[in-house]
C-alpha cells in the first residue's frame, strides 16, 4: 500500500544479460497509483581501474486520474534515482 491505496502489479524480466544488461517492466493489468505501465532498463559497462558505470531509465505511462498527472513524472523520477542510490550503498558496502 501506499498511502493508504492498494497497489498491485506483475513484473516481468524481458532481457537479461548476466552483469551488463536487465530489461523489465509490468505485464497483465496493474493496479497503481501515479503510472499504468511501466519498462526499466539498466546497463551496466566496466571502465578503467575497476570501476563500474551504471545507467538506469524508465519509459512510463501516467496513470489517467488527477494523480497522475500530478505526480506521475516526480514518481518516476525518484523510483529511478532511489533505485540508483540503492545500487551505489550495495556496492560501497560491499568493497
């Protein structure tokens, strides 16, 4: 739940490439606040002297109702970047 309403949706995995690449999103009929549907995709390339580059996006469509136009883009916007937050403490901990 979130703020009190109930959401409820499938998630589906449609490409994934062991340690480069995840590519997933909601299939069926979701039930959610600020968004009807959603794909994410993160790609993950090496570079010099063992670091890492993370790149996360979201492609999206607003719920219809009042809040998602209020708040579909923010929601977005900050599922990607708590997600991209999430990743980097992992990796900080886990040195």
């Amino acid at each position: 739940k979130v703020v009190g309403m109930k959401m409820d949706f499938t998630v589906e995995v449609s490409k994934w490439i062991e340690g480069r690449e995840k590519v997933w999103g909601t299939v069926g009929d979701a039930k959610m606040i600020v968004i009807d549907w959603f794909e994410m995709d993160l790609k993950m390339t090496s570079e010099k002297d063992g670091i890492s580059i993370a790149k996360l996006g979201i492609n999206y469509t607003k719920h219809r109702g009042l809040w998602g136009f209020l708040f579909g883009k923010w929601y977005s916007k900050w599922c990607v970047k708590s997600m991209l937050m999430d990743t980097r403490k992992h990796f900080n901990d886990h040195k």
